[in-house]
C-alpha cells in the first residue's frame, strides 16, 4: 500500500536544502547574504588557498561593532588582509593572538588557509 505523502513530511528536507544552501555556492565573489569570505590575494604565499572567513561562526559570538568599522571596513574587501598586518596585532591579528583566540601561525595555517571546491 503506497503511503500518502503529506506537506509537512516535507519539512525536513526543505529544512536540510536551506541549509546547504550558502556552502553551494561556486562563484568567486559570495552572492548576497553569504558571509563566508574569500581572499584571493596572490601577492601572499602562491601555495597556500585563499583563505576562508566564517563569518557566521563570529557572529554567534560578536557583536557587529567588535571588528566593524574598527578593525574592518563594511564592505566586501575593502580592508586588505595581509600576514604582516596580522603579525602587528591588527585585522585578523586584533583577535587571533593566542590569548582571544587560536594565534597565526604556521602550525594553525589550515585553520584559514582551506582548498574551496569551485
């Protein structure tokens, strides 16, 4: 006997597409609404990926004013992110100086520094 399906069967999986959603994407540039941002920068290290801000996992944190607009414009980019201004204690570096958070370095490279499947 063929069971009658009913809408809210179908929550579950809506809900598990809407997640998966944002980690989809494949353009280069994050579309709209997507915080996951990526660093292209080629002038760093040739070896290492572009690494990959997970800004969602800020927020659940943060407040937007704890790096907005001190330690970061609020614009996709227009702060340049370098491993010698981190190495200052500026950008990324305010934070992740081993005391706030994880520090930058060689031994936490990946925790950044992650392959993006395009």
């Amino acid at each position: 006997m063929k069971r009658k399906i009913h809408k809210h069967d179908l929550l579950p999986v809506l809900l598990v597409l809407l997640i998966m959603l944002p980690f989809t994407a494949t353009a280069a540039e994050p579309a709209p609404g997507d915080h996951r941002f990526y660093r292209e920068d080629k002038s760093e290290i040739e070896a290492f990926p572009p690494s990959i801000f997970p800004h969602w996992v800020h927020r659940i944190n943060y407040r937007c004013d704890a790096c907005h607009d001190n330690l970061f414009e609020m614009k996709y980019s227009a702060t340049p992110i370098t491993m010698d201004l981190m190495k200052e204690g500026k950008v990324c570096g305010a934070c992740h100086n081993g005391k706030a958070a994880f520090a930058s370095s060689f031994q936490t490279c990946i925790r950044c520094h992650t392959s993006v499947v395009e």
